[in-house]
C-alpha cells in the first residue's frame, strides 16, 4: 500500500479538490482537515471524504468556491455565514476570530450556518485550547438516529467537542458524536465488503443488522440508549435551532451528490481560561496529573497526538483502491 508523506498527501487532496471545482483557497482548507484527522488517526474523516466532496462539488451540493462571511450581532457573538460551501473554511473563520472576542468579552461564541460535514470535531477546539481558551463545539449532522423508542431518524450523529488548555503540555480533548460508533464506520465497512458488529446500527425497520448498507438506510444506536438521543436533541437545538441552520431532518445527506446543500450547523463556545480564576490552568493541571498518573489510565486525546507524532516521522498509508478512486475522479 502506498505511503505518503503528510505534505503530499495534502497536496493530493488540496490538487483532487480544485481539480473538481473547488477554489483553491478552500481546497487548502478542507485539505488541511482531512490530512490532519487521517494523521490522527480518524480515517474516517480523512481523505476518504474526498470521493463525495469532489461529486458533491461537481454537482453544486457543496458550493466549492463560497465565500465565508462573518457578522457581530453582539459584542460577543459571532454569526458566520458558509454559504453552502466546505465547513472547514468557516470554522478556520471562526478559530481566528474567536479568541480576540473572548479576552475581550471573557465569553464568545460563534454560530455557523449554511454549513456541511465538519469533520473531525477535536480539530477546531483544539485550536482555540492553544489560545488559552476553553472550546465547545456542538455540530449537527443529516438525520440517521431515532429517538429513544421510535425508527424515524430525526437526529444526526451529531458530535460534540471540547478542548482545556493545560499549562506546558498539550490540552485535554474530547470528541465523541452520540452514535454508538461513528458513522464512518459503517461506511469504511460498506466500501471493504465486511459485516458490522452487531448493536452498532438497526435497520429500516428497527431491528438489530450487522449488514452495513441495511444499517445505512436504517438508524445508528445511539450512545448510552436514550441519554444519547438527549443529548442529540439538545445539540440539534444548539447546532442547527440556535444558529439558524436546518435540522437533521431537513438536511441531505454528507455522503453522496443527490439533493440540495445539508445547510447544517455549528456551534462554538470559547471561554478565557482565565476570566474567572488567575489560577485556573494551575487547577487544570493537578486534575490531569490525577488522571495521567494511574497505570493503564489516560487523558482524551493522548492517542491522537501519538498517532500525530507518527504520521508526521512516517507519513500515513492508503490503499490501493482508495488512492485509484481518488485519482479518477
């Protein structure tokens, strides 16, 4: 299998996108994504995203050269607007805008609308924890959970983020969507012709499948069985409700070119990590050292950062099939 090096792979998906329409300034940006999450090890935002966003481009489903706009409704919001383009270009928006806000006010947020697949989630929050800054992300995502008792999807798999700065070391993230397992992972499975675990998915008609395309036309289970479906009613409200975007419901699909834009949303929650204690990295601190101390335990986010590590002495692999697809479109 072939093995690239992290600047080549980005050039592959950065050339694959404009090739498909997508404006050079936005390639960079999803490329960017892509390459980082297949670095972190999360294939299932990497550059096998690229085979539907070059379609969706192609079509107009993805708006390839949007122009991100950004808006202050109140001293400290910030309404951006991703006009049916690539999501990663609004949240790069975001994650520059944010923080000045934030030490300003103690307190910002970014609402983005008129968006698309966000990726992996860790990534923008992240950003925001290298500023000294508490970050939330909350994103919706098209419709593929039922509610707690029901076979209708009207919840995504809506994944939320966080990232806390600690002093001298890299900061804690979590991110997690509220499906049992990723939908990617179904989709990886789909595309190698394998059997899914049972209890990851239900099919259309709400029962158990361990076949991946059945379980892609039915419903995911959700994280933690009705807590799950809870909680992606409240990132619906957030993520799609508050900021002015479409619900689950009313979005297409991230996965193929048929429909209008999804138009979902994101929202952003960043907080000084100083406004309301001088202290508070120092107690960040102790609370992770807790945790990093036992045996056998560790910190969200550790794996990330040595599959990081890796990608970037070693390069990442692709298969055969994936990088054919790639180059074909």
């Amino acid at each position: 299998m072939p093995i690239l090096r992290l600047d080549a792979a980005h050039r592959l998906a950065a050339d694959t996108l404009i090739r498909c329409g997508t404006a050079p300034a936005n390639a960079e940006s999803v490329a960017r994504a892509l390459v980082g999450a297949e670095a972190d090890g999360l294939r299932t935002h990497g550059l096998m995203r690229l085979l539907a966003y070059g379609e969706q481009v192609r079509v107009g489903k993805v708006v390839g050269d949007a122009v991100v706009s950004c808006e202050r409704p109140k001293p400290g919001l910030l309404a951006v607007d991703a006009a049916h383009g690539f999501a990663y270009p609004a949240l790069d928006a975001a994650v520059a805008l944010l923080p000045e806000i934030a030490r300003e006010q103690g307190i910002a947020a970014a609402a983005i609308r008129r968006s698309h697949h966000c990726g992996a989630a860790g990534r923008p929050v992240e950003a925001l924890a290298a500023h000294g800054l508490v970050a939330i992300l909350f994103a919706n995502a098209p419709a593929s959970m039922a509610p707690w008792g029901g076979t209708r999807p009207v919840f995504g798999t809506n994944p939320i983020a966080f990232a806390c700065p600690l002093p001298g070391d890299e900061p804690i993230i979590v991110d997690l969507s509220l499906s049992k397992v990723a939908r990617g992972n179904i989709i990886a499975a789909k595309q190698r012709g394998e059997a899914i675990p049972e209890g990851w998915a239900l099919d259309a008609k709400g029962d158990p499948t361990t076949d991946p395309t059945a379980a892609l036309a039915g419903t995911m289970v959700p994280l933690g069985d009705a807590k799950g479906t809870a909680l992606a009613l409240m990132v619906e409200l957030l993520a799609a409700g508050l900021t002015g975007a479409r619900f689950a419901g009313e979005a297409s699909s991230f996965l193929d070119a048929e429909g209008e834009p999804p138009a979902t949303g994101q929202l952003i929650l960043a907080i000084d990590a100083t406004a309301f204690a001088g202290h508070a990295l120092e107690r960040f601190a102790l609370l992770a050292r807790s945790i990093a101390e036992q045996d056998g335990a560790r910190l969200p986010g550790t794996r990330r950062l040595a599959a990081r590590a890796r990608a970037a002495e070693e390069g990442i692999t692709l298969s055969d099939t994936l990088l054919a697809e790639i180059e074909r479109l």
